[in-house]
C-alpha cells in the first residue's frame, strides 16, 4: 500500500531524510522511531505529498505521489505532527466542513462525521469551538479529521502525543483495531506504544534507516537478550562459572554476586545469524546432571530501549566523525 523508496530530502545544507527505503502492506502497523530530529516528519509528509522529496519515490497504492497525486492522496488518511486547527470552528462544524471537502453530502455525511464523533468520544465537546478545547480533545478532533473519509492508509505524526495515560490508551486500542483493515505508519518515540500496537518497526536515526524488523526481531538484538540469570545454592562462583563457561553456547558468565544466600550469576549466549542461542535447556540440563539446586531462573527478552540506545547512539558517534549536518533543530 505505502513504497517509500531511496527517499531523499535536503533543506539547504540539511540533510533531513538520507536514502530511506520501506514499505507497508494492508494489515500492517508500522511504527516509525527515532530520536528528535531523525527525519520522521519529513519522511511522513513526503509519503502524503505535502512535500516533494529531492530524490526517491513515494508510491501509494501504485499511484506516484508526485506524477499521479490525485488518486494516490485520496488514499491517504494523514494526522500531521503539530496538528493544525480551525481555531474559531466547533468540533462539529470542523467535521462537516472536513466531509465535504471529502465530497460527502446527505446521509453520507451524517454517517461520517456520526462514525468519528463515537470512535474518538467527541460527543460532549461538539459544539465547542476548537480553541477552547483541551489538548486531549483538540487532538482527537485531529484525529478524527484524519479518520473521517475512511482511508485505507493512514499516516499518524506522533498520535498519542500530549494525551493523558487514559487517552493514550483509547487511541492505540483505536489504531490497533483500524490496523487490521487498513496499513498504518505513525511515528512516536514511545517505545511502549511500539510493543503495544506496531507489527513491525523501523528506526531511523539522522535521517537513516538504521532497523527494521517486528518487535520481537529487534529485541533479539538487544545486547541482554537471551542472557539467563539464575541463583545456585550451595556451589562456589568458581566452579559455576567453570562449569558454564564450558558449555557449548555459551558466550560469558558473569558472576554477579551472593543474593538470598545463592550464588547469582548471569549467563549470555552466542549470536548466530544476530540471534541469541537459546540457553535455557543447556543450563538446566547440566544442573540436573550436577545437582545443583537453584532458586532464581529468568531469561532475558531483551529491550526495545536497549536497542534504540544502541542503534542510535552509534549513528550519532559516527555523524559527529564525519561533515554531516543534522540534528540542529527541533
Ligand atoms: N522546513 C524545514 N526547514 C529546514 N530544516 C528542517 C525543516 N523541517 C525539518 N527540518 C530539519 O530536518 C531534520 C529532521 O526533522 P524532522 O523530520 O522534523 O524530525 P523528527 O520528526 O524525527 O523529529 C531536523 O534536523 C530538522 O531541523
Ligand atoms: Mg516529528
């Protein structure tokens, strides 16, 4: 639905967006992460042709959206990041007004606008002017501006942003839900939305593609994932570690101290392919086989904020090497 391919934006001197290439299928939630500054926005408003690309294709549904934009900006559901408002508009004449841009009219129109009002509970607020709502509501009427024809592609900047935890929630479990019909791409710098509502993440960081893959995939690469810690009584660190050291998997054991009078030690895997082997088997195996009695046993999933920090963090080590502008603003 959405092809992002070799997207390259410069301001002047900035390069915003560096080769980005993605796409999103029906079905699919992706989450667009990165720090402050990434490329994010840019990236969003080149894919709803709000801004042409200096180099690269945007394809939506197979429309070019710079050759072909009628067709492939009608597709396109799309919450731009600082929300623009209609100050002296209510909520209600907003969302009409936005219905008839559509071409709604009639029952069409009541229809919509009626769908949106209950999916983001703008009921108490429509015949408030918008810019005496709360900040809560001011985005969901955003929001439901971006909903209200029912596009099969939506394009959401930062959607939970300013929302209060409860608000946060309703509209991830909104996006969530429309995931399952349409292809969704929102960025945030939350990683708990991530892991609550994306199917797949990508990381950009100084305007680069830095990750792509599930959430699962990407904690994968954490550095602590797979890493088992398990407290062992009545043996001395030495021998632990001797004995897991020796053991076929297994990268480095770290002993991290007595804890509930056993001897705690922390145990990481060898990667293949990028991935941790799984250890859990192998160390009970061998404690069974020794006789070693544990009380803790707890494998670690890895961190998404691990990876974030790791991925990102590197990028910009290797940026301030080099002549490369970015992150100067915003
Ligand atoms: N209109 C603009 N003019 C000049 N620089 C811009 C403009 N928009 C964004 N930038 C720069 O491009 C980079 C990426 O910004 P942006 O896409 O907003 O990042 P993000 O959304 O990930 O925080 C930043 O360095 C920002 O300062
Ligand atoms: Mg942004």
């Amino acid at each position: 639905m959405i092809e992002a391919l070799n997207l390259v934006k410069w301001f002047g001197p900035i390069l915003a967006v560096n080769d980005v290439t993605f796409t999103v299928e029906r079905g699919e939630v992706l989450g667009f992460l990165g720090p402050n500054g990434a490329g994010k926005s840019t990236t969003m408003r080149m894919i709803t042709g709000f801004l042409p690309p200096s180099s690269g294709t945007v394809r939506i549904d197979g429309h070019d959206v710079v050759d072909d934009p009628i067709p492939a900006r009608e597709n396109v559901g799309y919450l731009p990041e600082n929300a623009p408002g209609y100050p002296e508009m209510t909520v209600t004449g907003f969302l009409n007004f936005v219905a008839e841009v559509h071409g709604l009219g009639g029952q069409d129109k009541r229809d919509a606008v009626g769908r949106v009002v209950e999916m983001c509970h703008l009921r108490p607020v429509l015949h408030q002017p918008i810019d005496t709502l709360s900040k809560g509501y001011r985005h969901r009427t955003c929001f439901a501006q971006s909903i209200l024809p029912d596009p099969p592609i939506l394009v959401l900047d930062e959607p939970t942003d300013g929302l209060d935890p409860n608000q946060k929630r309703e509209v991830r479990d909104l996006i969530r839900e429309m995931g399952k019909e349409k292809a969704i791409i929102l960025s945030t710098h939350i990683l708990e939305e991530v892991d609550a509502v994306c199917s797949r993440v990508i990381i950009i960081d100084n305007g680069q593609l830095v990750c792509n893959g599930t959430p699962d995939e990407l904690r994968k690469r954490a550095p602590g994932a797979g890493s088992v810690t398990v407290g062992i009584y009545d043996h001395k660190a030495g021998e632990i570690k001797d004995v897991f050291s020796g053991l076929k998997g297994v990268k480095r054991v770290d002993v991290l101290g007595e804890h509930n009078g056993a001897v705690q030690v922390k145990v990481y895997p060898v990667r293949q392919d990028g991935n941790p082997l799984e250890l859990g088997p192998v160390l009970a195996n061998v404690m069974k086989e020794r006789g070693m009695v544990f009380g803790e046993f707890h494998t670690e999933k890895g961190r998404l904020e691990e990876v974030f920090y790791d991925v990102t963090r590197a990028e910009q080590e290797v940026a301030s090497d080099t002549e490369k502008v970015s992150n100067n603003v915003g």
